[in-house]
C-alpha cells in the first residue's frame, strides 16, 4: 500500500515539478500525553498556527477519537494519507489510540516473540506475515506516514515499555506534559500577562500560584477577569485577587475554622464578628456562605483524617480528593485537635442545623453562633 502510494507521489511530482520532499521529513509524528493537559493543548494549537493557513484549516485538519467504540484504523489512515489542499502540510490530531491499541500489547508482543523462535515442523522458516492487526498496521505505518502529514497523538497517561511508544519516541518525538510547580508555576503566570496584555503587580503571581494552584485553564480564567476589572493598561493588584478569586476568599474563612479546630472559643467569635462587619453581603447570605463553608471544611477533615490514617501521603490525598496540596497541607495539622470521633459528632450537628432551617424549624443566623459555641466549648 505504501509502495504504490509513493509511486503515486513520485509521478504526482513530475507532472506538476513539486519538489520531492526529504526523507528526514517522514517523522513528523509526535506522541504529547501527561496531566497539563492545557500546555498540551496550547502546543497543538502552535502546530496548527505555524503549518495551517486559517482559511485552509477546513481542509487541512482532523481531529480522531480513537477511544470512541466505532473507531477504526483505517478512519486515521484515510486521514492522514490525504494530500494536504491550499497548505503544504495536514494535521491529524488523534485522542487515545495508544491506550486502544495497547490493550494487551505486552502480551501480544511475548507470544510473537515465543512464535518467531518456534520452529515449524518441516523445520524451515516461514516468510514473516504481513500486518493485519490495527496495532500491526499502525506500526507499519509510523515509518511510512505522508511526509505532508503531522500526526499527533493524545494520551493522558502512558506505557513506555509498549512497542508503539518506543517506535513513536524513536521515529517522532514524545512529550510529557508535567504540570507546572512553584517558580515555573509562577513564570507561567507573568508570561501568560503578558500574552493577555495584563499588567501584574510582582505580589500577584506567588498569590494566584498558592491558592490556585497548577491549574492552568483555572489561572487563564482568572487571569482575564482580573485584567477586565482592572481596565485596560492598569494593573491588577493583590486587593483584587482577593476580591475577586474565590480561592482566596474562601482562605480569609481559615481563621474561623482554624480557631474552630483549636477549640478557641474567644478567637473564633472574634473572627467571625469580624468578618460580618467586613462582608457586603446581607446578614443572611453571608450567614449561609459561611456556613456552607465550615461545614466543607469539617467533611474534608473527615476525608483527610481517613486517608492521612490509611497512611497515604499528602501528594496522595490531594490527588484522590481533587484538591490542592496547600489545602491539605493547611489542613493536616488541624487534626490533631479533635480527638477519635469528635469530627463525625461535629459534622452530624452541622447536618442536624442545615436539615433545620431549610424544614424552617430554627434560623440559621441564631444557629451560627450557637454551633460556634458547641464546636468549641462541648466535650
């Protein structure tokens, strides 16, 4: 098949005296897979922008889901063995196809292993089959791709020791997407102001990198509201942040909670009156937010406590409840204020008082104070 569609090429190439391309133009196949799934998808959009002239983009763009249960092989082939039109280059995006080839693939790979070196009984070796597996085929295919097309394919996570992998890394390129941490986390922020056109005080990236987090479509989006608020040409300031982020205005309630966790009654209070005073919102609204928030704070406790218990770390917790590891750090040494059981009574009256005002049977402003009072003071 490869054979007779480079013949085509060839001729194709003679009558309309299109230069044959170079053979170190074959490996333009490319292998992203990882969490930051945001930079990966930032990387194809480059692909696109540098090779696909927007006005062909119709015609020179494609984009698989090899995970979907009516996909086959031979949709990725038609794709991208087409001949780019009004572009010198195709892009063919495709999604899962080394998790749906690799099923099995380790497997597959020892028994034609153990086969290959299996005499037959005439003791002669037969000629080596022809693919016809999809996972056969597309391994015949990576190293006689059409150079006019750029493959890439998208994982979230992978197996290195799988042979498609091995032969996309050593044919194409492979990259791994790792979310961003602490000072590169930070530099993401100023330069994605900078993409924006946003202007940032130096406090505002260290700020947004701590509450939150490596969430790059997160931080994009905050980044824009921010730089709306602020108005075109002036600069976004830290007061804004904690105006306008909800990360950090849900931390100004850890002074409650944490008084609450250390069972300081007085410091609790004082905190909470504070804040009262501080809210725009109405008595009643700012009385359900925070509310609604402590009772968060005491179920994540719970959560925490049984996974800090079950001895997983604090990388470990954050990922298997989806929060960000400062939370969890912020949050572990509370536990050793409560002693075994307490959380659970806590959390049961929080649900008693949520279950009472909205059947109208008590007022959740009054009840405030009094589960203050209780979480503290009660044994």
């Amino acid at each position: 098949m490869h054979t007779a569609r480079r013949g085509f090429l060839f001729i194709f190439s003679r009558i309309y005296r299109i230069k044959p391309f170079p053979a170190q133009n074959l490996a333009m196949i490319y292998l992203f897979y990882g969490e930051d799934q945001f930079s990966l998808t930032e990387e194809i959009n480059n692909l696109k922008k540098n090779y696909i002239p927007p006005e062909a983009e119709d015609f020179n763009f494609a984009r698989l889901d090899a995970l979907k249960n009516s996909f086959n092989i031979d949709e990725l082939f038609q794709a991208a063995e087409a001949y780019p039109f009004l572009s010198d280059k195709r892009l063919v995006v495709v999604t899962g196809l080394v998790s749906r080839l690799g099923k099995s693939a380790l497997a597959e790979e020892k028994a034609a292993a153990r086969a290959a070196t299996r005499l037959p009984k005439n003791g002669k070796l037969a000629a080596p089959a022809r693919p016809t597996t999809p996972r056969e085929r597309f391994l015949d295919f990576i190293p006689n791709h059409m150079p006019t097309t750029i493959l890439v394919i998208v994982e979230e996570k992978v197996d290195k020791r799988d042979t498609v992998f091995k032969t996309v890394e050593k044919l194409g390129a492979v990259r791994d997407f790792v979310p961003l941490e602490n000072w590169a986390l930070e530099k993401w922020i100023n330069e994605r102001a900078v993409i924006l056109g946003i202007k940032l005080d130096r406090a505002v990236a260290p700020l947004l990198r701590e509450f939150v987090g490596n969430n790059l479509y997160r931080l994009s989006n905050e980044l824009q509201k921010l730089g709306a608020y602020a108005g075109e040409g002036e600069m976004v300031t830290t007061g804004m942040v904690e105006l306008l982020t909800a990360e950090v205005q849900d931390s100004k309630v850890w002074d409650l909670t944490d008084a609450l966790a250390r069972r300081d009654y007085r410091a609790a209070m004082v905190q909470l009156a504070r804040q009262r005073n501080e809210s725009t919102l109405t008595r009643s609204s700012f009385t359900r937010k925070t509310f609604a928030i402590i009772c968060n704070q005491m179920y994540d406790l719970l959560r925490i406590s049984e996974l800090y218990n079950a001895r997983q770390t604090k990388n470990e917790i954050a990922q298997k409840l989806g929060m960000n590891p400062w939370r969890v750090e912020k949050t572990l040494p509370m536990l050793r204020n409560f002693q075994p059981g307490r959380l659970e009574k806590i959390y049961a009256r929080l649900a008693e008082a949520d279950y009472s005002d909205k059947s109208g049977k008590a007022d959740l402003n009054i009840q405030l104070d009094m589960l203050v009072a209780q979480i503290c003071l009660e044994k």
